[in-house]
C-alpha cells in the first residue's frame, strides 16, 4: 500500500478540503463537493461543521517552495 497522506489540495475553492479528499481516494473532485452539498443538505446542514472540523485539522500540502534548498 502507498503511504498517502490526507493533505488540503492546492485545487480549492474555498480551503482545499474536499478536493484533497478527492486526491486521496482517487476521485473527481466535482463528484465530491456535489456528494457534499447533497449531504449538507440531507442532514440538517451538519455537514457545515464537519467541513470546518476538517479545515482546522487536516494540513496543507507541501508546497514545491518547502522542499527547495537554496543554493549560494
């Protein structure tokens, strides 16, 4: 199995959540925010707090700045 880690997606549209979501299992991206939106509605818009739960507590991913050194 890789060793994959549930980061916050650079392709957001508000904080990255869902779309990292969608990188981790493999999906489409669009194919998640419209599961969401659905489910939001359906219970009660529960899903508001779970989607800030989330933006608090998954990371960002590394950004191609992070791993670069710099030379002199």
């Amino acid at each position: 199995m890789a060793n994959k880690k549930l980061t916050k997606s650079a392709d957001k549209k508000i904080s990255g959540v869902l779309a990292g979501l969608a990188e981790y299992f493999g999906i489409d991206a669009t194919l998640v925010r419209v599961a969401y939106v659905f489910l939001t509605i359906f219970t009660c818009f529960a899903g508001v707090l779970c989607y800030i739960i989330m933006a608090i507590i998954i990371p960002n991913a590394p950004t191609q700045s992070d791993n670069t050194t710099e030379i002199k």
